[in-house]
C-alpha cells in the first residue's frame, strides 16, 4: 500500500464529505425520527436513498477500476478486499442494529444531524465514541486473556 498521497488529498476529502452531508441532509436521513420510521417500516422512502447511493458507488468503483491502475487520490490499487465472514462481523452488525434502532442515527448521519442543528444527537455520538473505546479497550485486553488462559491450562 503506498504512503504517498496526492496533494490535493486533503481537500477531496473535505468536498466528498460537504457532498455526502448535504446528501443526508437532503433525503433527510439525518433526522432520526425519519430514519426510526424508516426502521419500522412505515416509510420505505430511505431504502431508495440508501440503494442509490450503493449503486452510484458500486458503478464509480467498476469504472474507476477498468479504467485506472490505481485510485487516482490514494495512489493504492484497486482490488477486492476479502474479509472473512467470522463470528466479530455477526455480532458487530447485531450491535450496531441494535444501536441504530435505538438512536435512530448512524455514525455519519449523526455528524450530519449536528448540521441541521439537532444538537441533542451529541448524547447519540458521545455514545458512539464511548462505545469504540470500550470495544478498543476490550480488544487490547483479550490477547493478555486467552494467553492467561492457555498459560493456566498448560
């Protein structure tokens, strides 16, 4: 994987993400109580919004990848990443759903509520970031565990 980036990096990065909240903004997926309905299945309108994005990126990726060596930004290659399907994908998704359909919220369109002016989706992100360092502080401290226990058990 290549170290080096692309001048203008940076500034991509900033743009793509003015793009992508004034998207949420816009079909209005930072609005919790649209995405809880949406949860719910009374309204299916963001099935729409979610399944565009997901073919507008998945036809830019074909495109990009037939017709650049490497992504133009990154200077990486373009290639499938396989990840395996193991038990931390399963309960990673379970947890997520489960916070998801609490909150009403995902992690980019929290930031993008903040936009809007919904200033009491910050208990939502605070979570969000208490949550990843718990599960960073959990993650550290399970190697120390099993060898603990192989240790023990020899």
């Amino acid at each position: 994987m290549s170290t080096s980036r692309h001048p203008l990096f940076t500034a991509l990065i900033v743009v793509a993400g003015l793009i992508q909240g004034f998207g949420l903004a816009y079909s209005q997926m930072a609005r919790p109580e649209v995405v809880l309905n949406f949860l719910q299945l009374e309204d299916l309108g963001l099935l729409f919004v979610m399944g565009g994005a997901a073919l507008v990126a998945g036809i830019a990726i074909q495109i990009g990848s037939r017709l650049l060596e490497t992504a133009p930004f990154t200077g990486t290659r373009y290639q499938r990443r396989e990840k395996s399907f193991d038990r931390n994908v399963i309960v990673g998704g379970l947890v997520f759903g489960v916070g998801w359909g609490l909150s009403g919220i995902c992690p980019g369109a929290g930031y993008a509520s903040l936009g809007i002016g919904n200033y009491k989706i910050l208990w939502a992100i605070a979570g969000m970031f208490i949550g990843a360092y718990a599960q960073g502080y959990w993650r550290a401290l399970r190697p120390a565990t099993e060898s603990m226990t192989d240790a023990t058990s020899n």
